[in-house]
C-alpha cells in the first residue's frame, strides 16, 4: 500500500471505501460529460457579464476573498499539516480530502463568501464534495500536464466546478496554474497516458492543448481565488523559483450528480438542499 493510501486510512477511518478510478472503472460508467452553462439571470456576487464571461471562456480568475491577515491563518494551518504529512511518509501534494480530516477545512468548503460565487454559476443547491492541497515546493521540477478534472472522476454529469485558493502568492515564477480559454466548449477530450519523463503529477495528458482556446496565466495574491469548470484545460510549469506555491482546491457541484465507487460519501450539502439524499452529508470532524 502506498503511504498516501496508508495516510487516508488513518486520517480518515469513516471514508475507506471510497475508490481512486482506474480507467477501466470509469470506463464502465455511462458518464455525461458535457459543458453546462450557468442558467444564472440575476447573479449576486457576480455581475451579468462575469457570468456570462464564465460561461464563454470557463474561468474566472483574481476574485478576492481574505485578506492578509486572514490568509496567514490559513497558511500557518497548511504548515502544520505539511510537517505532520511529510513525517508520516506522504508528499506536498497528499493531503486529499481535507474537509474531512479538519474542521477548518470543513469550515471553508461551507464559507459563505465562497459559496455564493458559486452559487451564481450552479445554483442555490449545491454539495462540496473535495479539498485537496497542491503544493509545489521550492525547486519542484514537477509539472501538471494539460488535462480536464472531469477525465479522472466517477461522476456524471460533468457539473463540478472548481474553486483554487491561493494560500501562497502563485506566479509563473512559482509555477502558477494556466488555463485553456473556451477549451470547455470541446466536450470531453482525448487524452494519452504521460511518459515517465515528462514529470507529470499526473497520468493523463492531452496534446496539442493551444488548438483548443488561448493560454492564460492564473496568477493569484494569496487569499484570491479563481474558479474553473471541470471540464476546462489547465496545466502548470515546474517551480523554478526559491519560493513555495501552495493552493487547496475546494470542488462544487449540483445535487443532480451522481458520485460512483462511493464518492457520494464526501460530499457535504453546503446551500440549499440535496431533495435525492444521494451526498452522505458527513458531520464537521472535530479535528481542527
């Protein structure tokens, strides 16, 4: 078992069934992996046209949510649990469903400055259902490939959106995210398994990304956010800087998905209602 299964089981013994897809799983599951406009009129955190602008390019990057003192906190709390994930045997980007392990965590998902950006692009109702820290350190040579969210998820439809929190400042120097305006507007894309030497984070990795949309660097003041689609290209370089790039993806979604190979069981209702009680709905640890 490798230690980032290891570090789950024990940090997380409510969750263990929960599966990490192979291919052949997610084959398997008739998924509806399409672009879903925001059928938003009269958005409240957003304007019409920042709407509007999501639903053409699928982002919306440089939203302001805590200030430096606010996110300081949150920082000092990543450096805590780094130490305890590095001393355990995991790695700077293993710390996976963290709003189920901590209760600060928990909290943010639920934060109501967060969540009513989402709720004008998705709806009143909406589940929270993943926290996962990435972290790249000083140095990391590292990249993120060009790749949609939706590829790697058991879930259908594809109306997951995605907000990344910049705990630290995220720059090209530091290897800030990039995405692929409009790119969502494809559909689900094919995509081949990475080489071993291109040093991707990941195992997918789609070619030829510039003939989907034009590149955009996300680069983010700590306490910002920017939110994507699931189903948008983005990538990312290594960290050729002597400075730490750490950002906690928190991922939304409607009731109406369906979570397979029991992903259901971390989502938590965080506005509205879920009428189906199809997400578990888990209770706040009181690990902070």
């Amino acid at each position: 078992m490798s230690s980032e299964a290891e570090l789950r089981l024990k940090t997380v013994p409510n969750q263990r069934n929960k599966i990490i897809p192979t291919q052949e799983q997610l084959d398997k599951i008739p998924r509806d992996l399409q672009f879903y406009p925001s059928q938003c009129k009269n958005p409240i955190a957003f304007t019409k046209l920042q709407v509007k602008a999501f639903n053409e390019l699928g982002y919306i990057k440089g939203i302001p949510i805590f200030d430096r003192d606010e996110i300081l906190e949150y920082r000092r709390h990543f450096d805590v649990l780094l130490e305890e994930v590095t001393s355990a045997g995991g790695g700077s980007y293993s710390i996976l469903s963290a709003h189920l392990k901590y209760g600060k965590i928990y909290d943010l998902l639920k934060n109501p400055r967060i969540v009513s950006y989402i709720r004008d692009l998705i709806g009143e109702d909406i589940i929270g259902w993943g926290a996962h820290y990435f972290c790249k350190l000083p140095g990391d040579n590292k990249i993120v490939a060009w790749h949609q969210d939706a590829s790697y998820w058991p879930l259908t439809p594809s109306k997951t959106v995605t907000v990344w929190l910049a705990i630290d400042d995220s720059d090209i120097g530091n290897g800030c995210m990039r995405f692929m305006a409009g790119s969502h507007q494809f559909g689900h894309l094919m995509y081949k398994k990475s080489n071993p030497s291109e040093n991707n984070i990941l195992n997918q990795t789609v070619d030829n990304a510039e003939q989907y949309g034009n590149l955009v660097d996300v680069e983010l003041q700590a306490g910002s956010i920017s939110i994507h689609s699931d189903l948008l290209l983005h990538s990312s370089n290594i960290n050729n800087s002597h400075r730490r790039r750490c950002g906690l993806t928190l991922r939304y979604c409607t009731p109406d998905v369906r979570g397979h190979l029991h992903w259901n069981e971390e989502g938590v209702i965080v506005s509205g209602n879920d009428t189906s009680k199809h997400w578990a709905n888990p209770v706040r640890t009181k690990n902070d």
